[in-house]
C-alpha cells in the first residue's frame, strides 16, 4: 500500500476496502485529492493527511470499492422509458394493463402511447395481444417494446396505421406473432417490430437528453459510475443518441464515463464502414468516446430468434425446423469483423445462441489471422448457451465474457419460456461463467438495463448464488439454484463489475481497482458482503458514489 504527503480533500475510514488488486478486502483507509486516490494505508496515516477542510466519511464497517461499471447496458432508452409509460416494475397482464390505462389517461394529448418494461412471462406464451389493449386505449395507437428490446406489444390501431394486417408477410429479420386466420395477434418480434415503430414520432432531442440524466443519476444511486452504451444509434422509434451523449459531454452534464457502441446497420454490408469511422471521429468529447461497434448477431431464446447450432424444441419436446436466426450472415460477418479490427474498433457482439458464440468467434479469429494481435479488446454479450467446445476459445482469441448475470436463475422465463424449449443438455449450457473463468477468460459484467435491472449487487448475487434475489421475484416465489457449478466467487463476480469492465472500456489505467494515481470513483456500501451469507449479497445497498472525488450520490435514509 502505498500513501502520500499531500493533504487530503476526501478520506474514508472506518471499514474495509476492496481494492481490486487481491481477492480480500484490505483492512484499510483512502484518503483522495484532486480527483485522484492519494494513499490506500492504515488510518493513522490517512488521518494524518486530513486538514480542516478535509471531508471525514466514516464506512461505519461498510465497505469501499470501486465504481461499478457497466459493459451492456442502454441508458438513454432506459431513462426515457422511465419517464414515459413504464411498466418495468410490473409483474402480472393486469399490472402492465393499469400502467397504460394510467398512463393514458394522464396524457390525453399524446398522439402514440409509447414506452415498455413488460416481461414475457407475465403472459400466456410470452406473448400479449391487441384484444388487451384495446381494451384499455381503443381510440390511440400504442406501441410498447418488451423489456429485453426484442420485441413489441401493440394494439389495434397501431396496426391499422401501420397498414399491417393478415397478408403482411414476416420481414427475413423477425416475425409478426399471429392468430388462426393470419391476422396480426398484437406482438411483434424482432424485425417486425420496424412494420409499426417507422410510424411512431421519434422521442425528441429534449426528451432523449432527460432520459440520459435520468438515467444517470439511477445508476449512480446504483453505484455504477461508468458504462458501455450498447447501442449508439436510432432503434425501434428512438432516435440517433450521439448527439445527445455529445451534448451532455460538452454540456459538463455526463459525470460518468461513457464508451458509446456504434450501432451496426444488419441491412447493410461494409459500405458503412467510413460512416462509422466518421462518426468515431465526431464522437469524442468530455467522458465521452464512440470507439466500439456493436453487431447483434442473433436474437433471443424466449422468442425462437437466438441462433442455435440444433433446433428448438416444440412444445412436445420435438425437433422443429427453426434454428434461429443469424442477423449477419456468416461470411459477411467474417469480413466486417475483419475490416473493423483493421480500423481500430473494439468489436462488441450480441451473441445468445450457440450458433451465433461461434460465428462471432470464428469472426474474431478470422480477424486475428488476417490482421495480427491487437489491443482493440472485443467482446462478446449474453453467451447465454455456449457449446463447451467453445469455451477455450474465449481465452485463446483474448476475447472478453461480457456476462449479464442477473439472467443466469430459475425464474418464469428461465423456466416457462427457454428450458423447455432447448431440452435438458443444452440447457445445462447456459450461463457457463465458471467454465469461462477457469479456462482462463476474462469476464467483465453488465445489466443490459432496460432488459433488467442495473443494480450491480444484484447482478453480483446472481453470480455467487445462481439464485435470484428475492427482489427480482413474484412476492414468495422460490427457486433452486440454477446449475452452482457455474457460479463465480464473490471476489470475481465484483472484480468483473469493476476492473474487468474498466478494462474493456480502455479505463483500466485510470479507474477500476483502488490504488494511489488512479481516479477516485469509488462506492460506499452499507455493508461488507464478504463477512456476511452469500444469500445476502442482494441487500447490500449504495450509501455514497463519488466520481474523482466528488459526490454524485449520497443515500438518505
């Protein structure tokens, strides 16, 4: 531990602290100065570095640790749909139901209903219809996107306008959920969801810009105090968010700091490569920097779009003929990698299925062969089903595991939804982070928050327990543990949270660990999970975030 002379603004004392450097915490105190962590030492000499001026925050047996930092996450969707018609904390049809009647009748001007959060399971077969709707707003086209993005709810006349009906084919990217004569049954997945959202009024910038400073002070409160934006670019009725994020740059607005994924435009090939590197060039300001690019390889398996190397199951537990999709078929895949990682991008993949982990990989290698070892730092989301022979590659490619871990539990979409659907082996593949860890991959950690929540404690749980918390559950459900060979430890479910995303995100020199010279973005928790039950990881609560040194958060109890 090394310490300073330099009088400290900032010290913590009283608790613990989680460096990042070790897998135990440190019996420990801070002290911070200009922004920057100056000492990590016992408290006697980081006292002796308080002034008069010196703030004293005292972890009352708490702990330190790093700013969390996201690697999958949507902000500016997920603050705007926190202030649109939410239905996010909703776990039943009738609940989502009261929501937009609510909402409706306190907006009687709104031409669209727009806003999301609703979860497949709180309906029968994941798929809500337009009769509901209709219900509850008759008169206006509503348009509501299912809380994990891949999909929509929509009501009758949303479909009129839209001029989708029962000869409205399916586009090759998604597909119109339909009743038995062939009319439109009111859910939309994947690319279908564009039949109707081409028609919905964009948010406007101003609107955009509130969900972002929504949205982040949410994920500070959170402790969460920077991120990769997993989608830099206009999708499904939101416009294109670069402005926004280099507005809230220039405007001394964003605090956090921010990677932006340049979103990849699956209709087009590599023609669009100069306009991403254009736009890499524009998207750099403050905390601000737009250096990766996002390629959604495959969709989800609740809705039969998450590319598989097998077949889904029916409801029999028979073979069907669909084996998901692959957004961007594999050769060109091959090249756009290959051209990415020539330019200097980071490439970042939605990969789910089976098939869609090894087309990316082979992707990967494919650019790795033709263009040599880099330091771009790819990476790859989700992995909900990783074949096992695939598992080394993560770590022989240098690619990153970006895992979602809140996901990996027995829940009704788990249970309802997926298992049945993938059968009984290929669903003990799911969520292997254990295999990744021990075969040498790195793991960084994010919520793909508007998906899930982006409360990094819960996601920790999920990784130590393969149990959801309580919190994220209907009121008395209980479940088992879901596959506890594949769970993290506590130490290497945070150090994903923190060092592993500081690194993927380029900040591994500045932010990430504690240690003196690096930023003070740091975390008080309530308490120390490490001395407590694994079962209890979840209750751990953000009592203050900082961001080189000043308070952005402070709890109120």
């Amino acid at each position: 531990m090394a310490h300073s002379t330099r009088r400290a603004d900032t010290v913590f004392v009283g608790g613990r602290v989680f460096t990042g450097t070790g897998l135990l915490p440190v019996d420990a105190a801070v002290a911070v100065a200009g922004g920057r962590i100056v000492a990590v030492a016992d408290a006697g000499t980081v006292r002796a570095l308080a002034g008069a001026g010196t703030e004293v925050v005292d972890l009352e047996g708490g702990l330190l640790v790093p700013g969390f930092q996201d690697s999958h996450v949507h902000p500016v969707m997920g603050g705007t749909q926190m202030l649109g018609c939410d239905q996010s904390e909703e776990f039943t049809a009738q609940g989502c139901l009261a929501v937009v009647a609510r909402y409706a009748k306190e907006h009687p001007d709104a031409a669209w209903i727009r806003g999301g959060g609703w979860s497949m399971d709180s309906f029968p077969g994941g798929t809500p219809t337009r009769g509901m709707l209709d219900a509850v707003v008759p008169d206006r086209p509503v348009l509501l996107t299912n809380r994990d993005g891949h999909g929509a709810w929509v009501n009758s006349r949303a479909l009129e306008l839209a001029g989708v009906d029962g000869a409205t084919p399916d586009p090759a990217d998604g597909r119109i959920e339909r009743e038995a004569d062939g009319t439109p049954a009111g859910t939309l997945h994947e690319g279908a969801v564009e039949l109707v959202a081409r028609h919905v009024p964009v948010a406007t910038e101003e609107e955009t810009y509130a969900g972002l400073l929504a949205a982040q002070d949410y994920l500070f409160s959170l402790g969460v105090t920077g991120w990769q934006d997993a989608m830099i670019g206009s999708f499904h009725g939101h416009p294109d968010n670069l402005p926004v994020y280099l507005r809230a740059a220039r405007e001394g607005t964003l605090l956090a700091r921010v990677v932006g994924a340049l979103w990849w435009d699956r209709e087009r090939g590599l023609e669009q490569i100069p306009e991403l590197v254009e736009r890499r060039r524009i998207g750099q300001a403050g905390r601000f920097r737009a250096t990766s690019v996002k390629i959604m390889q495959d969709g989800v398996a609740e809705n039969f779009t998450a590319g598989m190397l097998e077949p889904y199951l029916d409801g029999c537990g028979c073979p069907t003929g669909n084996s998901g999709l692959s957004f961007v078929e594999p050769g060109l895949l091959r090249e756009a990698v290959c051209a990415l990682d020539r330019s200097g991008f980071q490439v970042h993949f939605h990969a789910l299925g089976d098939r869609a982990v090894r087309e990316a990989l082979d992707a990967l290698g494919a650019a790795r062969a033709a263009n040599g070892a880099n330091d771009h730092r790819h990476h790859m989301a989700h992995l909900q089903v990783v074949h096992p022979d695939d598992i080394a590659r993560f770590a022989e490619l240098g690619v990153a595991a970006n895992i979602q871990a809140l996901w990996a539990a027995h829940e009704p979409q788990m249970d309802e939804l997926t298992i049945p659907f993938l059968g009984a082996e290929r669903a003990a593949q799911q969520y292997p982070f254990g295999d990744l860890s021990r075969a040498g991959a790195r793991l960084v950690a994010g919520s793909d928050w508007s998906v899930s929540s982006p409360n990094p404690m819960w996601g920790i749980h999920v990784a130590v327990n393969r149990a959801a918390p309580a919190q994220e559950l209907p009121e008395g459900a209980t479940y088992p543990r879901f596959h506890p060979e594949q769970a993290l430890s506590l130490a290497e479910a945070l150090a994903a949270y923190t060092a592993g995303t500081a690194w993927v995100n380029h900040l591994d020199d500045v932010t990430g660990t504690v240690e003196e010279g690096k930023y003070a973005d740091l975390v008080v928790l309530d308490r120390d999970p490490f001395t407590r039950p694994a079962e209890e990881i979840a209750d751990v609560r953000v009592r203050r975030t900082y961001v080189e040194g000043q308070p952005v958060f402070t709890a109120h109890d």
